[in-house]
C-alpha cells in the first residue's frame, strides 16, 4: 500500500512539473510573439510565420486570452483587418470587462473604417476607465 501511494505522490509530482514547464514555454512563446508583433514595423511574411507558430505552441491548454489579442494584431498587421476585429469581437464577448481588449477594438475599428464598431468599443472603452474625480 505504502508503495502504491509513492507510485501516485510521484506521478502527481511528475503531472504538475510538465504543467509548469508547459506554463513557462508558453509565457517565453508569448512575450517573442509580442515582440516580433509590437515592432516598429509590421512583421515580415517569415516573421509572421514565426509568430503564427508561436502563439499556435503559447495557446496550447492555455486560458489566457492574450494570445487571440496577439492573433488579432498580426492579422491586421498582415492587411486582414477584418479578421482582426472577428478574433477581438470574440475575446470582448468571453471578457467583456477586458479593457486591453476594447481597446485594441476600437483601434482596429477606426483604421478600418468600422464606425458601428468603434462607437461601440468606445463606449465600453470609456465605462471601464477609472473615474477621475
């Protein structure tokens, strides 16, 4: 019996270190993604492959909604701006307090002409902003 508990005290252990390794590929995936998509310029056709593949490995079993952010900032990058606001509009419906997102949306709106969306995304920009007294 005693044999049998360290068998699954060990697998146990074994489980939670591959989670956390996960954990940490997936933050250093995300932050070289954000790098090569924050750039002056927008990425490069092989610099977007490169970041498609990063975020594709950094949103494996991962909750976080900065990767589809990330995925929508490349499309628009890559002229694909109605794509861009489809992968915002979706993170905006699963986090509706996510100002990060809102905001991306109403940039995205005004570059491509979206009035609807904009004055949307505005108003949900200016609702989640701290009151300045």
């Amino acid at each position: 019996m005693a044999t049998l508990t360290r068998v699954g005290a060990l697998l146990l252990a074994l489980v939670a270190i591959a989670w956390f390794a996960l954990a940490v590929r997936q933050a250093k995936d995300t932050n070289q993604a954000t790098a090569l998509v924050s750039g002056a310029a927008p990425p490069s056709p092989q610099q977007a492959r490169r970041v498609r593949s990063l975020l594709s490995s950094a949103g494996a079993l991962n909750p976080d909604l900065t990767v589809e952010l990330l995925r929508a900032q490349l499309a628009f990058d890559q002229h694909h701006g109605a794509a861009a606001e489809r992968l915002i509009e979706s993170v905006t419906r699963r986090e509706p307090l996510n100002l990060e997102a809102w905001t991306q949306l109403a940039f995205t709106a005004a570059r491509t002409s979206d009035r609807q969306a904009l004055v949307r995304a505005a108003r949900h920009v200016s609702l989640l902003l701290p009151k300045v007294k």
